[in-house]
C-alpha cells in the first residue's frame, strides 16, 4: 500500500506530461496569425497612401524600436528569479538587450533632445558585465548554448540578427535603390526602408525573447 502512492502520483505526472505534449493545430494557427499579423501591423504605416510624414529612423519608427527592446529585456529580467539554474542565462540576455536598447536611444537623445549621451561607454560596460558574467557561469552558457536551437524562439533572433546585419545591408543600401530606381530614386528610400526593417527584426527579437523566457524555467538542469 505504501507504495501504490507514489506509483499513483508517477502515472498522474506522466499523464499530465503527455496531455500538455499533445499538439493543438488550433493554437499552433492561432501564434503564426498573431505573428504575422503583428509584422504587418509594424510595416502598415509605411504602406499607407499620400503619407508624406511617414516616421524615419530619428523619430515614431526608433522609439518603437527601443521599446520593444526594453520589454525584451524586461521580461528576461522578470523570468531570471524563475529560471533556477539558467538565473544567469537571463541576465545576459537581459543585458544583451539592454546594450541594443542603449543604442538605438542615442540618435534620439543626442539628435533631437540635444543632449550628450555616452553611447559607447555605456555599451562598453554592458559588454564588460556580461562577458565577466558568462566566464564567470560558463558551464550554464555552454549548455544553454548548446540547447539553444531547440527552441523556436532562437530561430526568431536568429532571423532578426540576419535582417539588421545581412539583409539590412543590400535592402537599406542606396547603391542598391539607384540601380533599382534610376532617376525615380529619392534618398529617403533607404533610410525608411531600413528603419521599418530594423523595426521588423527588433519585433522578432521582441516575439523570441518572449518565447525563451516563458520556456527558461522548464528547461532540464545542466548536469
């Protein structure tokens, strides 16, 4: 009798893994509609009609930007107590974030408001925190690292990280847009078109960093 207990308990546990492994097509359908429709949510305005006023990268479309970086690093902030083990895994990430927060606010502070921002100190330090931070807990970081392309929301960061660095290059080049355009080619162009896809990657970083830290938590501990 003692022990039909907790062979009880083991097949309830068990039960339960399996009911929440189940794949629900309806759900999966319903996060790719919230998804996409949130890209074109973020691109809309640059769609939209006789707008001569659309937002470039020194005003609306930059502090969507840095918003949404903040909230990234918001919630891996906030996931950090829950995430035992991976603790330091979401302060680096976190702080990650908040060095791409710190730079896109710079052209905002010093371009509009006037006011001297040291950009580069402030960056520097952040680097130095988490490079000090991940030798410090190297064997959590190597393990996550090495688990990390088991969850989707790596695969959004991933594509963020090749729109700002790869595809940003060639699409917000104005070399590219003269030869494209030819005499119809204006040079704000590629300044919008660069600043709604740094919006575009900076929201899928945003749905990403999401995704990690809900799931950091139920990770298995490193052994």
């Amino acid at each position: 009798m003692g022990r039909g207990k907790p062979l009880g308990n083991g097949l309830m546990s068990e039960a339960s893994l399996n009911r929440r492994r189940n794949p629900s097509w309806s759900r999966t359908l319903l996060r790719v509609v919230l998804i996409c429709g949130g890209c074109v949510a973020l691109l809309l305005p640059a769609w939209l009609p006789n707008r001569p006023s659309v937002p470039i990268e020194r005003g609306t479309v930059e502090l969507l930007q840095a918003l949404l970086l903040a909230a990234s690093a918001t919630m891996m902030l906030g996931a950090a107590p829950h995430a035992g083990a991976y603790r330091p895994v979401c302060r680096v990430l976190a702080m990650g974030l908040i060095a791409a927060f710190v730079g896109e606010i710079e052209d905002f502070v010093s371009g509009i408001l006037g006011w001297k921002f040291p950009e580069a100190w402030l960056v520097g330090g952040i680097l130095l925190i988490i490079l000090v931070s991940s030798l410090r807990h190297r064997r959590v970081m190597v393990h996550f690292l090495a688990s990390l392309g088991n969850h989707a929301g790596s695969g959004f960061i991933a594509a963020a990280l090749l729109i700002i660095y790869v595809f940003n290059r060639v699409v917000g080049s104005a070399k590219f847009w003269e030869a494209s355009l030819g005499p119809a080619f204006s040079p704000m162009i590629p300044r919008i078109c660069k600043s709604y896809l740094e919006l575009l990657a900076c929201y899928l970083i945003f749905i990403g960093a999401l995704g990690l830290s809900i799931t950091m938590a139920r990770r298995k501990e490193p052994s």
